[in-house]
C-alpha cells in the first residue's frame, strides 16, 4: 500500500457502506456482485487521495460474524474496490473491517476506534487534530469523537432532512461527491458545519 513522507500527515478515514456504496437495506453487501459505488464516490475517493495523505476506509462487517459470509469473501470485496480506486487514478492506503457481532463488544467495532487507533499508533507522525472521519451513521462520529481526542473533523454523510439524530458532526454533506467538491483545506471543513 502507498506511504507517504512523514511529513505529511492529513489522514482521511472514510465508512463504507452508505458512503461509498449502496447499503443492502436488511442485509449485507455479500459479494463483489452486489457492491454498487453510490453516485460520485469513486471520483471523490480519487479527489480526496490527493487532498488527505492517507485514506483509510474503516467498516463494522458482522455479516461475517453471522457466517452470512466470510472473511474471503469480504477480502476479495475490499482487494476490487481498492484495484478501480487505483484504476481510476486514486488509492485506499488501507481497508479495516470489524467482522464481529455486536454482543462481542470487541474493541475494533464502531464506535469503538481500535482498528483506526491501530492504524495511527504504527504512524506516530499522524497528526490527530488533522484527521477527518466521514460517515453516515452515529458510530461514525463517535468513533471519530474518540479517535482524535475531540480534536479532529467528523463530517455526517446523508439527507439533511433525513430526520435521523446526528451526535454534532462538524459538518453535514448529502454525499461523499459534495463532500470532496466542498474541501480545499482542513479549514474548509470546519467552516461547513
């Protein structure tokens, strides 16, 4: 996967499933076939690569802990979405996937930040205060919440009249596609809350 100087040390994690794909209301995206990029995702994954050092896309998979599929099967899905990112001229520094049940209370599901805590603590040059956590749930931001010390950008992903309670994300897109056309700089993001 592509490292970046130490210097360099935005680092963007993004949700997957309603943020870059289409969720399977009721159930689990089981296989490749039924992965779907949600409108403008994938070209705002290759925007966004060039704006945050790293991205990392961080996602709860219980589906595997249900045995609805395995760990195989969710590893060929993340190794396809990584290869047309890179296709398309962009890059995923990294794919995190809890595929635990719920019950387990395990330390890597959201909102729980063990996965991207993980991540950071083996690149100590990452600035905290500098990372953006994007996504569509409450785990989202919690999980964002917790991982940069309060410090950090958490941005919500959905319908601004949805009427789904948001736990106070700096800043609020429809998409993952309006989200990248909005930023230019860390700043910007703060600003659009």
């Amino acid at each position: 996967m592509h490292e970046v100087r130490p210097d360099a040390d935005r680092c963007l994690f993004l949700d997957r499933d309603g943020v870059l794909n289409r969720q399977v209301v009721g159930d689990y995206v089981r296989s490749w076939a039924q992965f779907e990029w949600l409108p403008g995702a994938l070209s705002a994954v290759v925007a966004l690569s060039d704006w945050a050092s790293h991205v990392v896309v961080v996602t709860n998979q219980q589906g595997v802990g249900k045995g609805l599929m395995d760990e195989s099967d969710l590893e060929d899905i993340h190794v396809r979405m990584s290869q047309q990112v890179v296709a398309a001229g962009g890059r995923l520094d990294a794919v995190l996937a809890c595929p635990h049940l719920e019950r387990e209370r395990c330390s890597c599901r959201k909102p729980r930040a063990g996965l991207a805590l993980g991540w950071l603590e083996e690149r100590p040059w990452i600035d905290r205060e500098k990372c953006v956590v994007v996504g569509d749930s409450w785990r989202d931001i919690a999980m964002g919440r917790v991982l940069t010390g309060g410090r950090g950008t958490c941005v919500w992903i959905g319908p601004r009249d949805s009427g789904v309670p948001v736990p106070s994300p700096d800043a609020r897109f429809e998409s993952l596609s309006e989200f990248a056309d909005s930023v230019v700089d860390f700043e910007t993001v703060r600003e659009t809350a």
